[in-house]
C-alpha cells in the first residue's frame, strides 16, 4: 500500500519549518545569557556601591553595655585540708541591658544612585528612636562571697554600616544629652557582621542606674541604606511605624507588618513585636558574647594577671544573620532585566505562532513562501527581545516595550505585506503578531498571575489557529503538487 503524503511537499515543509525553529532557539539562547550577563553586571554595581557607599541597613534595639569585673577567692587546702592561704580570682565581662519598650517612628525617602548606566534605589531613613529601660537586668555576684565591681556603661546603637549615618544623631538618656562616639568598646568590628555608635553615660545617669532607677530615652537618627531597610526587635516590647512615599514595598523578614496600606502614594506600615514570640534578645546576646574581646588589663582596678573572661555558651556559632528581623525593601515595580529575561522564554512560543500563521496563510492563498523568508521572520521576532533589553537601560520598561513592539509589528506588516501578495494580508498577520505583544505585556506585567495568562496565552492562540483551519481539508492539501506562483505585481 502506497501513502502519498509520505513524500508530500506538505510534510516536507513543516519538517523544515520544524528544523527552522530549532535553529532559531541559538539565537534566543544566546539573547537570553546577555541578559543574564547585564544583570550581574547591575549586581556588580549595586556591590560596588555598597563596598564604596553604603549598603542595606539592619538597625538594633538600643541597649546599655555595663561592664563589670567579679572578683572573690577561694581557700587554698594542704593534703589535709587545713587552710594555708587564698587564692584571687577575677572575671571580666559586660552585661546587656535591652529596652524594656521601645518605639520607632520614622519615614523612608527614596533616593536614585547611579554607576554607569544602571540606576540604583536607595533610602534616607530619618526617625525616632523611644523607649525605657531598668536595672532589672544589673549583674550579680555569681560565687560565694563574690564582689562585683560595676565599670563605665555605655549605650550602644549598632547597626550593618556606620557609614550611613548622617550628621550627628541626637540623643537623651534620662534628660541628659550624650554625644556619640565611634565604635562600641570591645565589638569585634573584624567580623563585619555588625558595627556602632557609643554614649558614655554622665556620672548622675549611672548613679540613677546603679539606684536600680528607670531611664527614658530619645534618639533622632538619620541614615541612608541601599534598598532594603531592616530592624532587629532586641526589646521586651516593640512597635514599629515606617511610611514613605514609596508605592512598591517587600515586607520580609520574620515579621509582617501588623498593619499596612499600599497605594499610588506610597505605602504606611506597623510592627508590633514582643519578646514572646521572638528570640532576638537570646541570639543577640548569643551574638555579642561571641563578637567581644576584652584586652588583658580593660580598666577595672583587678589583678590583671590573674583575669579572665567569660563568654557565652554558644560563641562559636553565632552569627549576626541569624539574630530575627524585620523590615522592607523598596523594589523596582518592573525590573528590566527580570521581565526580559521572562520575555524570552516566550521566544519559542511567539516564533512558532507566527510562522504557523504564516504557513497557514501560504496555504489557504496557495502561495510560496521560502524557508529563507521564514527565517528571516523568525530572526525578525528574536531580534525583538535583543531590542527590548537594549530600550529598557535607557527607558522605563512598559515604554521599552512598546518601542520595540512597535518596531518589529511595522517590520513584519511590511514584509507581510511583499510576500503575501497584499497589504491586507501583511497587515491581517501583522495585527495577529501586535495581538502576541499585547497579551505578552499583559503576562509581564500581572506577576501574580503569569502562569495563568501564558498558559491562556498559548491555549487562545492553538485555539484561534484550531478554528481558523477547522473546515480545512488537509488530505487534499497535501495532494496538491506544490501551492501556484504568487501573483505578480499587477494581479495585487
């Protein structure tokens, strides 16, 4: 039995056309790495200002750092255990006092840095800092006839980098003013996780801590970070009011806000977080014990020689990273990169309809199309996303796209229109291909629902083309020696 359609021109040209599409994949690959190579590049850039500028801020809770100096001795016993003298002992260490409430209350303004031709987001934080603390948590003699000797406190603000800080942060313990200066006193700055600012108390501050007193404080800080903006609840009770005029935040972190509002103005949210369901006052503790060093004499009036210094029970693996957070990002609404890159994958989905409405057109108008022509089309399309990336570095994405779009429908309609053998059947496919864009940027843009749109995307499409050639007889197409010539100029 013979099958002629084995050998018909038919099925030898959707082979190449299938051949054709393959291909085509080496330049849509190729354009997608490109893309992947510019957002490192952007990458780069973004860590490049945060090596030279300032990077994302995590900002801790206040806290009081007391060090204090427990000394106490222990009988010395001859082989029959009579007392023959005593042996001095001495332990060095701090002890932290964390807010028992604390309340911040800032904004977040934008601010646009640039290195080279990528466009960075930034952030000036300007709040307040409120609060109390007690002497709840003063250090006390941990052994039998112990004396613990109390040294200078000093409150502490750390936070990621101290290079964000603007101006000089305004600061009240008790009602009475304290300067900052830099660095916090035995932090380990080496490590890189965490860095500060530190107050000396005045003499009748510590006497008011010492007494066991409650002390209020106040603290205005302005500080610029790189997109992402984070505070560490390292009190018994914290509340949080962040706002800005914004309209794109990411909350993360470990705490969503307990109340937001997100609009076209901007975004206004609330934290409420307290010691019961988070644990950053234990890893922070965790955390410092394992960051803190004391040099062999300090400033305690001990024994030196025969100091020690004690440290925590989990110092080797603490980690500032690792201490609960919370806060917001501000992101870019259509990242270029991302959407391109997302744009692309469509590639092979795009240059398949269109050559499908192409075929289809050279089937039912019984003309001849070139695998040639094809090609070119197809590279016409792939060209597209080329173009998408290079418009979107200079232009903001939705006009980006629209360029391009534009371009390539105009270039298509033309082409079309010379080898369809008329301008409506050039313009017919060209609407066809803007009807793609259109439902790709709408994809693109709704990122909550682009699997759903691709998905209808592509079953609207197979469904359009089903309907189109549903009354097609496609046996007698493929009998059909080959499709006539196309008419010539004055045919059209």
């Amino acid at each position: 039995m013979r099958f002629g359609f084995r050998f018909s021109p038919l099925l030898l040209k959707l082979a190449v056309l299938l051949a054709l599409l393959l291909l085509l994949s080496i330049p849509l690959g190729s354009i997608s790495s490109l893309v992947a190579e510019r957002s490192d590049s952007r990458d780069g850039a973004m860590q490049e200002l945060a090596d030279t500028y300032t990077g994302a801020q995590t900002l801790f809770a206040p806290l009081l750092v007391v060090p204090f100096v427990e000394s106490w001795s222990e009988p010395v016993l001859d082989a029959k255990g009579r007392k023959t003298g005593e042996t001095q002992h001495s332990v060095r260490a701090a002890r932290l006092l964390y807010p028992q409430q604390l309340r911040v209350d800032g904004a977040l303004a934008p601010q646009a840095r640039y290195r080279g031709i990528f466009e960075l987001m930034f952030y000036r934080f300007d709040g307040r800092l409120t609060g109390r603390m007690d002497a709840m948590q003063l250090p006390t003699a941990q052994h039998p006839g112990g004396r613990v000797t109390m040294g200078k406190p000093r409150l502490a603000l750390t936070m990621s980098d101290v290079r964000g800080i603007e101006g000089m942060p305004q600061a009240q313990l008790q009602g009475s003013a304290l300067r900052f200066e830099a660095g916090v006193p035995n932090l380990d700055a080496r490590r890189g996780e965490l860095q500060g600012i530190h107050a000396p108390l005045d003499d009748a501050t510590t006497k008011a801590l010492y007494r066991g007193e409650e002390l209020a404080f106040e603290i205005d800080l302005k500080l610029t970070g790189q997109q992402k903006f984070s505070l560490v609840p390292a009190a018994n009770d914290t509340e949080v009011h962040l706002k800005s005029a914004w309209p794109h935040p990411s909350f993360d972190g470990k705490f969503l806000p307990a109340e937001r509002r997100v609009d076209a103005q901007g975004f206004d949210a609330r934290w409420h977080v307290s010691s019961l369901n988070s644990s950053a006052i234990d890893q922070l503790t965790a955390y410092w014990d394992s960051a803190t060093s004391w040099d062999e004499c300090g400033s305690a009036a001990v024994d030196c020689a025969r100091s020690t210094v004690r440290r925590g029970p989990s110092t080797e693996s603490a980690s500032a990273s690792d201490i609960d957070r919370f806060g917001v990002a501000l992101v870019q609404p259509l990242d270029p990169y991302y959407l391109t890159h997302r744009a692309a994958k469509y590639g092979m989905l795009f240059i398949g309809l269109v050559l499908m409405g192409a075929f289809l057109f050279e089937l039912l108008a019984r003309l001849r199309l070139h695998p040639v022509q094809y090609a070119l089309v197809g590279l016409s399309i792939a060209l597209f996303f080329l173009l998408l990336l290079a418009l979107s570095e200079k232009l903001p994405f939705w006009q980006a796209y629209g360029a391009a779009a534009l371009a390539s429908v105009t270039l298509l309609s033309i082409y079309f229109s010379a080898v369809l053998g008329g301008w409506r059947r050039g313009l017919g496919l060209g609407a066809f291909c803007a009807a793609l864009y259109a439902a790709l940027y709408v994809a693109l843009a709704s990122e909550r629902h682009a699997l759903l749109l691709g998905a209808l995307l592509t079953f609207g499409m197979l469904a359009l083309l089903m309907l189109m050639t549903r009354h097609v007889d496609w046996w007698a197409l493929a009998k059909s020696p080959t499709p006539a010539d196309p008419p010539t100029a004055l045919e059209r």
